[in-house]
C-alpha cells in the first residue's frame, strides 16, 4: 500500500470522521472506500459526451446519413439561423 497525502476542506473532513466514527473504522478505510466507490463514477463523467458523439456517427453510418459539406463553415448558421458574418 503506498501513503498518499490529501488536502481536503474542513466540511469533507467532519463527514469523514463522523462516517468513520459511525461505521468504526478508520478515517483511512473510510477515504479508501470512498475512492474505490466514487473513482467509476468520475471516469465516466468525462466520457460520457464523447460517448454520445460516437453513436451519434455510428447512426449516421447505417443509416447511411450525409450533412452538408459546409457544414463547419457554416455551423452557426446552420445552428442558430443565423450568419454573424454579417453585420445585422
């Protein structure tokens, strides 16, 4: 096991200790714990849009759909309804 040092605030610490208190183990258990159940969830949250995008194509291939060719030149545009080019 390797010894890690963390700075947490205050608030995050009484809960700690008070979880740790409560379930009678150590505040170490319980920051272990913690991080097995909640690491998961945090690598999926910055997948997740990617993940998105990957079957949004994955239609569009068997579906066989095209968008149009100017489609990043234009994309507000194509968006918004709108051209900021233009001065309006």
């Amino acid at each position: 096991m390797l010894k890690t040092y963390l700075y947490v605030p205050e608030e995050l610490d009484e809960k700690i200790t008070l979880t740790a208190k409560i379930q009678n183990k150590s505040k170490a258990e319980v920051i272990r714990q913690a991080l097995e159940k909640g690491i998961p969830a945090v690598q999926s949250e910055g997948t997740a849009s990617a993940q998105i995008l990957f079957k949004i194509a994955q239609i569009g291939r068997r579906y066989n759909i095209k968008g149009p060719k100017d489609a990043s030149e234009r994309m507000d545009e194509y968006l918004w309804g709108k051209d900021w080019s233009k001065n309006e």
